[in-house]
C-alpha cells in the first residue's frame, strides 16, 4: 500500500476495485466502513455483490476479466470533462500524451459494451473520483489474479496519477495483502529477481555488496525461475525442490498439474506445520512451528513491520524455520550462528536500505513503515511524497484484452474464485481450530437464481462443477451475490479442491494466474455423471 | 529402602515403600485436590477429597493417608472418585457463604478452584449457613468461621511450636469450629499473632487484617524475603500491588520457623511504603507503640545516639 | 485549542477546552470508576458510576458527560460520591447472580472489582432476578445476559468498532436486554464473531469460550504478538497456560486498537492440534517414518550436495513462505543462494 490503513477513514472518495474487503481483509473493511460513517463516497466495482459492494454508494457490476475497460473508461470521462490534475500530470509524470490517446477509444458508451456498467454511473464514479480531496484506490486479487494483471496494475495507478491521487495522505493505490506476510517475503527477497529491498540480482554492485556480506566469493548473478517455471520444468531441468510453509497442491491453479510436477522430482522436502496436500509427496518433511512458538517480524499490508513474539516452546520436536534453515546450512558446510531471531534481524537491518533504521529495541516499541533508513526516522506512513522512487511518474497506455478463457457451448459460465470470512488459504490452520471449522464447516458454490433456476438446481443440491482441466462437486448456494453466468467458491476446502479447475494461464509479468476467470459448465449432480 | 511399584491413571511410578499414594502420584505428575493436607504438617485425612479409587478395595480411599504398594492400580479420576469430590464439594458449599465478590481470599482459594474446576456451581443440599459473629478483636488477623471449611490446618501449624496450641476443635456436630481456650476472642487469647495459621488457611477464615481491602490474591504480587531478627531466617511474602509493598505475610510455615510477630513487625518498616503502626498488647488492650519499642531494639537505639 | 485549568480533591489540572472531568481525571492520575464509558465508543453516561461532586451543580453529574470548565472544583471522593456509588452498586447486585464462585470472569471484573474496594457485599434491595438461558450454541462466544449490568458497550462496539449493529437494546423496564433483532441466537443473526463486544464487556456476560472453560483470569500469562492470517497484521494478546495457547485477547494494536476479527480472535486451536508434526518425517518405501533431526538434515543435505554436483546448482529450487517471518524468509534466500548458489527462489505471493 502507498497509503497507510488508518489513512482510509480519512478519505473524501475511495474507490474499491475487485476487493471483497470486509470478508477478505477484516479490518480494512472496518476502516473503509468508518469512512462511510464519516461521510465518505465509496465506489466499488466487483462483478459480485460483496458486503462492501452493498455498503458502496455506486456497485459497478463490471464483467469478469474487464477491468481495464473500466479504468480507461473513468480516465476517458475525466480528461474529456477536463477533471485530471494537470499540474501534477505536468510535473510529476511522463508519457501523457500516448495514455491519453489509448483512453480517448474508450468511450462511456464502448466501456458499458464491454464491462456491462451504465453510462452515466462510470461518468458519475468518474467524477466523484476526480473532484475529491484525497481519494485511495483499494484492490486485491480481483485486480492482479488475471492473464492481464500487471496491465490492471498499471491501469490502476495511471487512473492514480491522472487525478494527482498519489503521494498524499488518503491518497494512493493500495493493493491489500492477501497472507499476512506477503509483503516481508517480497521484501527480503524471497523472489527469483532481487535480493532484500528489491535490489536487482545481476548488478555488480548489488552482487558485490552481497557477496562480501555473506563472506562468500560469488553469489550466482543470472536470474533464478519463479514458482510457474519451476513447476514446468520438475523432472527435467529442476531436480530437487524444498518447500517451506507452503501448500501449493491446494493453492496453484491448476493442481493436478502440480501434483504431477512434484512427484517427477528426484528429491523434495517440505517443512511445515501439519502434513499438507503437498507435504504428503515429499520426500523428508521437516516439522516447523507456528507463529506462537518463535520470534521474529512480520511486514503487514502497509508496510508496517512488527513483532513476533514467542509465547510458548515448540510442539514436540518442532523448530522453527529460521534454526531449521541455520542447522542445515551448517551441515551444508556453511555455518549459520544465530542465536536469535534478533541477530538475524540486524544483519537485515544492514543490507536492507528500507529497513536501515529498524531494530528489535525500536520495534518493541510499536511498529515501523518502511522506508526507514535511520534510526532517528520515524518510518513512512505513505509513500511518493514528492517524488516517486524512479522520478517522474509514467504513464503506461494499456489495452483491454479479454479473458484467457472465454465461456462457450460447452463451459458456459465462468467461475472466479476468491475467499470466505471464517477461513484462510488452503484451510490447514483454520480447520484445525475446532471453532471456524464447526461454525464454517461445508463449502458452497454461489450461483444466481436465474442460472440456478434454468439449471434445475435448488438451494442445497450437490452439483458438479468442470473445466477443461478437472472437476469437482460442491454444495450450491442459490442467491443474487454473483451476477447470472457466474458462479464461485472459495480455495479453503480440500473437498472441493477447486483448483483442479482454474487455469493456470498466467499473467506474462508478474505469472500470476488467472484465478479470477475460467470457463466452466455446472451441472446437477447425479449418479449419472460421476464418472 | 525398597521401592514399590504402582500404576496410577495408567503410568507406572517407583516409589520408597511407606510413600503415600499422593505423594506418589504427585511425583508422577498427577494432580489431586487435596483441602486438609499439608506436606509440613501430620497426616490428618479428614476432607476427603483427595479420594482415589483403587482395584481391590473397597470404598474410595484417602490417598494421603494409604500407602502405596506394590502393584497397586490407581484410579484419581475416575467416575466415583469425581462423584466423591463433587459431593464432598457440595457439602462444603452447603453452609459456606457467597461471599467470593468481595472476599479477601477470592484468587486464592482451594475451595474455590476446586469447585471452578469441577464445574460445582451449586449445593444440592440445603444447609443451614452458620452465623458465627466475625472476631477482629485485634489487630491482626481477622477469623470468619463461616467460611471455615474444617481442615485442622491451622490448629496443627500453631501447635508446631512449642507451648502455643492457641486453638483447637471444639464443640460437636454442625457446631464444630476451631476455637481459643473457652472460645474466647483471640485478642483474650495467648495468640502471639505469629500468623502461621493464616498462611495456611486454604479459604478465607483466616485473613490479615492490615491488607483487608488493599488488594486480592490476582492483583498483589509476593516476593520472598528472609528475616534477619534471629537465627530462624524464616521467609516471609512482600506483598506488592502497582509497585509498591503493601504487607509483609509469613511463607510456609514448618518445624522450627516461628514466624514471630516482630520479625514480621520489623520487615514491614523495612520494606513498606506506608508501614501500618505497630500494636502491642498492654494490660489486655492493644495500644499503639513506638517502633523501637515493638521490636524491642530501644535499648540499642539508646546505646548508638550514646555512642554517636 | 484553548486550555483550561481546573481542581480536582485539591491538584490543578489543565486539559484541552472540551475534556470531559473523567479526562481531567484521568490526565492527573486520580482513579473515577466507570462501567459503560470507553474512550473509544461513543459517550453515554448510563450508569452513572463515574458521578463527582461539583459544588454550584445541583446533583451529583456523571464526569464522563460533564465538560470541563475553567476554575471548576471537583470532589471524587466525598462522602455523597462514595454513597452514590455504593448505591448504584447495590442496584446492579439486586439482580445479579452471585456466581463470581465459578464465573469465568472473576478475577477479571469490573463489578467485582468496584464492589471490593466500595465494600459491597450484599445488596438492601429486593431485586428481580432474571432466569435467560445461557447462549452456548455457537463456538465463539457465551452470552449470560443474566449478569449483564446494561452498560451498553456491546451495543455501541458492534455498531461502531464493528459497524454492524447486530445487537441493541430490546424490551423495557426490568425486561430490558440485549438482544439480537427478533431475539435469535447469534448464529441465526448477522454476527460475524469479531467478539469486538466480549473485548469490551466489563463483567461475565459475554465470554470467549474457549479461553474461559480452560483458564482463570488470573493463570494466564499475555504474550502481545502480530496476526498470523490475513495482512492486516493486528497485535493481540496470545494468553497463555501451562505452555499452552489457551486463547486470544485484545491489547492497543497499531493497527487494530483493540478490533480483531474471528480468525484472529479465535482461530489459535490449530496451535495444539493433533494433527502437528512433531517429528522428522523420511518417506522409505513409500511411507513417511519418524527420524531424528540429524538424520533427517543430513540425507537432505546430502541429496541436495549431489544433486548439485551432478546437474548443476540450478536444477535446484526452493519456495519460501509468505507465512513465515522475515527472518526466515532471509535466511532462505541467503540459503538459497549463497549455500545452494541459485536464483531459484520464489514463494507463493500472489495468491
Ligand atoms: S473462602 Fe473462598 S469460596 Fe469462600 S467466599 Fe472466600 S473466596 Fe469464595
Ligand atoms: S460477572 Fe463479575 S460479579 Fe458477576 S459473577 Fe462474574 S465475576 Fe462475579
Ligand atoms: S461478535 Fe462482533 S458482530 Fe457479533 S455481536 Fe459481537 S461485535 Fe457484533
Ligand atoms: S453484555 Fe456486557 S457489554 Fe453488553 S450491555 Fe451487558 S454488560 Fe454491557
């Protein structure tokens, strides 16, 4: 996020895109509710009738996979009115003139074609948007888990800039973090391209500086492969995999798919918590603990690291990840001599520019938005103050394509899928809880009355969801939170393994696949058609 | 000595013969309730609610006072002994006041977590509550004999020293209490305000009177600290509530630990913030004395200021 | 904005113009009781625990409603104050059961607590005691509405913190209660089971379950630590017994304040469920067995050397975690590739 969370309440206008935030982020939803109470606009485009969506002042209903019509369409209306921010355009950003030559094709009228929104609601957000003080723009996964979401990304922040929405307080783009630290694992270079802070692998600097922290002579400087190409190419260039704390049969689309990846492997180890879906092919599972028996930081969705702190000693003979890591590197030959999570924490604090001016003293006080580069810095609660990080703000002219997968004679609906209130990711801790999972205990696919109705199927009924990649069967929940044509379910039951069916087309940028859209034909379970 | 082996709650412990079964389980690691037992005190026997079950015999024993043998098999949760334990907390709650909103002893109190622990909410026996006046004839130690639950505690811990034996049993039936010579107020009595007897107390009969409404068991945190006054060193608690001491209470009393009033006296000017005044008693009254006094040190104080 | 100076049982206090007498209070550290303010809902002054004695002001006001003025003397202590109070706590006892023998809550309680240092004991008036029937059948939450004192902070979290308004106040006179709409269970009604309304109850009439069946307030030790699902990243208190999670309870978070939502709240079991592994696991001949840790680092160590001598270091990759700490996704990076000597390394971020 640019912004920080307790900046939303504080907004004239906010703009929700493709975010079921007060089931998907539960406290964020709390601030965006105490904007509303305050008096503030709320826009929100989703193709379901979320909770936020009914709270919104305006639902746009856009089409699965349409998003970037709709932005363009909003940033057509207001340069055409004359709303943008042109001094801001003027001094802040580049590339005007080729994004307002693309938006100039989306017309109020081609946008409703395309993305089913009324004409003079898209010019009303439009405006809304424009004329307000400071406006954030909130989006999650309906944004990014899309073939073209990097193109959504930008479409996004150019809708940002356009309006000078950015660099302010209340005013930014902010993505909402789906697991609690996806952002610490992307800041500390858990990613094939960049080592902690984003800094790029390959640059001699960079590799130098590394190279010499770690008392090591080279650090590898090609670029690695990300989690898709690694699973394309288990069993042939990719031999061994070691996996820690993730469930990707479950959570990759696609699963049969990763099933298969993982078991061609020569050698795989995994080390969680519980023995998940995936855990169950390795080869040596390492017992790891959870976030109540270790120290350490988390870096939430705004960038806000804090502490983790251990309240009881590990289950049995569990470690926690950071020592199991330490004694294998150490058998490995390179000894690893933490005695804390803290040591490990300063020597991040040195390599990581961001994070310079943090500490365990500092944070045990509260804590820290990043950037922080000195120990006198209080942190920055939101970012590109006057000026962004690579200088002038560009402008990124990007077109609307459709969807990967297209609904036909044979899968006529689409299937988007996303997350529910009383459950997180692949279900292995919230069903253990013996509380969520009694109260929260069946998955259900939402499908509207109408298609229910043609269908035959009533409120309750087992119905059998396929795809060209698999199918599953599913509880149907019969009402009017998806539009007619679309169904969805969450990715939290290993009953309903939905994805052996998503596609797992990704996204050419940031791989991220298509979850949001595919193309399914729901059917009335029968004995009839198990096979 | 030889060891026997039993079994209880199925683990299998080693024990010196003439352990009591609930030292042995205790040193398994198995949890028995136990009101009128006190490792520092003879065996006594007479709450019952540290009952076991045991293959072979009949009736539910007390395991403080069965020894354990070889081969035994232990049961301390089964069905009959939680009946047994429910029943006997009934009986208890029966005639004992409902007074855990206010009660200084409400945190801290057997009677309490076991009845917590056994979920015992009520009394489905109708007992006459006892109405017994509440004696804080001194400044002291105040006794509440209807909340009194008839461990023997406190009579056994006084008569751990020599030529005291303040207290006894006295009168039958439901009107046994736990009284003075001639069930005189203790301020009319030989008491020496040692107070081992309230640290003993597993409910709140007994109570110091100089913390009463200062604090409760959750709120005051007890640190040790050993008295200097003579060649005892008996410990007594700090009493300290938001940073600051409160009282001084004596700590487990024992054989040769007097636990003497003006050990306690002297450590409460030592380390209280606002130390209460000292009493003594003169001519069968308290009065209030100076504290040279209280701790009989006049003599010396006199002696440095000569010296000085 | 303008100060103002006032007294308080006789220390000047000089607060912002618009403090309340309970805010002055507090600023000077002199303790007023209260059951049904909260700095973070909305003013009330139902209960009327917090009155003071204000001399020119007829009656004794309530200080969380009363502003502050300048030169205004204020009594927290007097004689007519401490009777008020003993008075309103009589009242509250006069249908309360006195259960604080086996209530969850003991040790933890505001009535409890005012009703100690006031020395209330037992209560003159004759009250009518309410028989509702306990509310158990969700897994969240218990709701006693019998020894609810109507202090309405349930109401106003649910609606303010929450923004839900599942609950408010429903029938009249001695009747009145908080209820859902139509007085159904929680879980037939709109609630999400934030327990936002246990977090700020101040006696036992909402309860966490779990936590309240397994510990006394008074045997857990707080460890404030960061959320482990979702990326908000609120604080909370992990209560603790024996080495045990035995529940969730609100602190001032960063990011939260004292707001959590179910999964937060309550969603720990997981921590000592039977399914943890315990153990190394090595898969010989198709099924897992139970190792050692040198066992089981050194055949990984081993397999990982000789895959690397044989194919290269990148026929070698590795998945980091989003649900791990940022030490740990550190050191695995550096694992991977000062150790390993690849870029291979991704972790599941986008999902
Ligand atoms: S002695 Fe124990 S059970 Fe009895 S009133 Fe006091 S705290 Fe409650
Ligand atoms: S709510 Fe408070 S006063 Fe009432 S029974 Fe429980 S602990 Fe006692
Ligand atoms: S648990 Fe949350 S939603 Fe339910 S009544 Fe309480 S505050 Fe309202
Ligand atoms: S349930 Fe608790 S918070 Fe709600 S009104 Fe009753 S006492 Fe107050």
């Amino acid at each position: 996020m640019t912004n920080s969370i307790e900046e939303i309440s504080k907004a004239d206008y906010i703009l929700a895109i493709g975010t079921n935030t007060t089931e998907s982020h539960p406290i964020i939803g709390l601030e965006v509710k105490k904007a509303i109470r305050n008096g503030t606009g709320l826009a929100v485009a989703d193709p379901r009738k979320t909770e936020v969506a009914s709270m919104a002042h305006r639902h746009m209903q856009l089409k699965s996979g349409s998003d970037i019509a709709l932005l363009n369409g909003l940033a057509h209306v207001i340069i055409e009115e004359g709303l943008y921010a042109k001094e801001f355009v003027e001094e802040r950003t580049e590339d005007f003139e080729a994004f307002k030559e693309t938006v100039s094709k989306y017309t109020p009228e081609c946008v409703e074609e395309i993305t089913g929104v009324p004409v003079d609601i898209l010019k009303e957000v439009a405006r809304n948007y424009a004329q307000a003080k400071n406006a954030p723009i909130l989006y999650t996964m309906g944004i990014t888990q899309h073939i073209c979401g990097t193109h959504n990304v930008l479409a996004v922040a150019n809708l940002s800039m356009l309006c000078g929405h950015i660099g302010k307080e209340s005013s930014g783009v902010n993505p909402l973090r789906g697991q609690n630290n996806v952002q610490g694992a992307c800041d500390m270079g858990a990613l094939p391209n960049v080592f902690t802070a984003y800094q790029k692998v390959g640059m001699e600097n960079v590799q130098a500086k590394y190279a010499n922290a770690w008392n090591v002579d080279a650090l590898p400087d090609k670029v690695g492969i990300n989690i898709g190409q690694m699973m394309e190419r288990a069993g042939s260039n990719v031999k061994a995999m070691y996996i820690m704390g993730e469930n990707p049969v479950l959570s990759d689309p696609d699963s049969n798919h990763v099933a298969h990846a993982l078991e061609s492997l020569d050698f795989l180890v995994v080390q969680d918590i519980f023995l998940t879906e995936t855990a169950r092919l390795a080869d040596v599972v390492l017992p790891a603990t959870s976030f109540a028996e270790k120290d350490g930081t988390f870096t939430n969705t705004e960038r806000r690291v804090q502490r983790v702190r251990k309240a009881i000693d590990p289950v049995g003979n569990a470690m926690p990840d950071w020592e199991i890591i330490c004694n294998l590197s150490s058998v490995m030959g390179y000894p690893m001599n933490y005695s804390s999570a803290k040591d490990i924490f300063d020597e991040i604090s040195t390599v990581t520019p961001s994070y310079a001016g943090m500490s365990y003293e500092r944070l045990d006080n509260g804590g820290l938005q990043w950037p922080c580069p000195t120990e006198d810095h209080p942190g920055t609660p939101y970012l590109h103050k006057d000026k962004f990080a690579r200088g002038l703000g560009k402008f990124s002219a990007v077109d609307y394509v459709p969807p990967a997968e297209q609904p036909d004679a044979e899968y006529p609906m689409i299937l988007s899928t996303g997350r529910r209130h009383f459950h997180y990711h692949t279900g292995t801790m919230t069903r253990r809880t013996g509380t969520l999972d009694k109260y929260y205990n069946e998955e259900s696919l939402e499908i509207n009355e109408i298609d229910a109705q043609k269908l035959g199927i009533n409120n309750g009924d087992k119905v059998k969801v396929t795809s060209r990649r698999g199918s599953v069967e599913v509880k149907a929940c019969v009402g009017d939170t998806v539009p007619e044509g679309m169904v969805f379910t969450s990715f939290h039951f290993s009953e309903v393994a939905i994805n052996k069916v998503t596609n797992s087309q990704v996204d050419p940028v940031s791989n991220i696949p298509e979850f949001k859209v595919c193309a399914v034909r729901v059917e009335k379970y029968s004995a009839k058609n198990v096979s | 000595m030889s060891n026997v082996t039993l079994t209880i709650d199925g683990i299998k412990v080693a024990v010196p013969r003439g352990t009591t079964v609930l030292d042995a389980a205790t040193k398994a690691g198995i949890f028995i309730p136990t009101l009128c037992h006190d490792p520092n005190l003879e065996k006594y026997g007479a709450c019952r609610i540290c009952v076991v079950e045991i293959k072979g015999m009949r009736n539910l024993p007390a395991s403080c006072c069965t020894d354990a043998a070889e081969g035994m098999e232990v049961y301390t949760k089964s069905e009959a002994v939680i009946e047994a334990r429910k029943t006997i907390l009934e009986l208890l709650l029966a005639n004992h006041p409902r007074d855990c909103l206010t009660c200084e002893k409400n945190g801290n109190c057997r009677l309490q977590d076991y009845c917590f622990y056994y979920g015992v909410k009520e009394s489905s026996f109708n007992g006459i509550r006892k109405n017994h006046p509440i004696d804080d004839s001194n400044p002291y130690i105040i006794r509440d004999h209807n909340k009194c639950i008839l461990c023997g505690r406190c009579i056994r811990t006084c008569a751990q020293v020599k030529e005291r034996s303040i207290i006894d049993f006295a009168y039958r039936g439901f009107n046994t209490k736990v009284a003075t010579a001639m069930d005189m107020p203790l301020a009319e009595s030989e008491c020496v305000y040692c107070g081992r007897c309230v640290a003993v107390c597993p409910v709140g009969a007994l109570m110091f009177k100089p913390l009463k409404g200062k604090g409760r068991a959750f709120e005051i945190e007890k640190r040790p600290v050993t008295c200097t006054f003579c060649e005892n060193g008996c410990t007594f608690d700090l009493n300290v509530k938001d940073g600051k001491v409160i009282g001084v209470t004596p700590r487990e009393p024992g054989e040769g630990r007097p636990l003497c009033l003006k050990g306690r006296l002297g450590l409460e000017l030592k380390y209280c913030d606002e130390p209460p005044k000292p009493m003594l008693k003169k001519n069968g009254e308290f009065v209030q004395v100076p504290w040279a006094e209280a701790l009989e040190i006049k003599d010396l104080i006199n002696k440095i200021i000569e010296l000085d | 904005m303008a100060d103002i100076t006032l007294t308080i049982d006789g220390k000047q206090v000089t607060v912002p113009q618009g403090s309340t007498v309970l805010e002055a209070a507090q600023k000077a550290d002199i303790f007023i009781p209260t059951f049904c303010h909260d700095p973070e809902l909305s003013r009330y002054g139902a209960c009327r625990m917090c009155v003071v004695e204000i001399p020119g002001m007829r009656n004794l006001p309530a200080s969380c409603v009363t502003e502050a003025r300048d030169g205004m003397e204020v009594y927290t202590e007097s004689p007519a104050v401490i009777e008020a109070r003993k008075t309103i706590l009589e009242l509250l006892l006069a249908n309360h059961p006195l259960d604080c023998l086996t209530c969850p809550k003991n040790g933890d309680c505001r009535l409890q607590d005012y009703c100690y240092y006031y020395g209330v004991g037992d209560t003159p008036f004759e009250g009518e005691h309410h028989e509702y029937e306990v509310e158990e059948e969700n897994p969240f939450i218990v709701r006693d509405m019998n020894k609810c004192i109507l202090c309405g902070k349930c109401v106003r979290a649910c609606a303010e913190i929450q923004g839900r308004g599942v609950i408010d106040f429903a029938y009249r006179g001695v009747n009145t209660k908080v209820a859902t709409i139509m007085d159904v269970p929680l879980s037939e009604s709109e609630c999400l089971f934030c327990g936002n309304c246990v977090a700020v109850c101040p006696v036992g009439a909402l309860q966490e379950k779990g936590l309240r069946s397994q510990a006394r307030t008074w045997e857990v030790e707080k460890v404030k630590t960061t959320c482990s699902y979702c990326g908000c990243g609120c604080n909370f208190d992990l209560n603790v017994k024996d080495n045990k999670v035995v529940g969730v309870t609100s602190c001032d978070g960063d990011v939260n304040g004292r707001a959590l939502c179910v999964k937060g709240r309550f969603g720990y079991g997981f921590i000592h469920h039977p399914d943890r592994l315990t153990k190394p696991l090595i898969k010989k001949d198709g099924e897992f067995v139970e190792a050692e840790w040198d066992e089981a680092l050194s055949l990984v160590a081993g397999k990982m050397g000789e895959t690397k001598k044989e194919y290269g270091a990148d026929s070698l990759s590795v998945l980091s975690s989003a649900r791990c700490t940022n030490e740990e996704n550190y050191l695995l990076q550096k694992f991977t590739r000062a150790v390993l000597g690849t870029n291979n390394i991704d972790h599941c971020a986008r999902l």
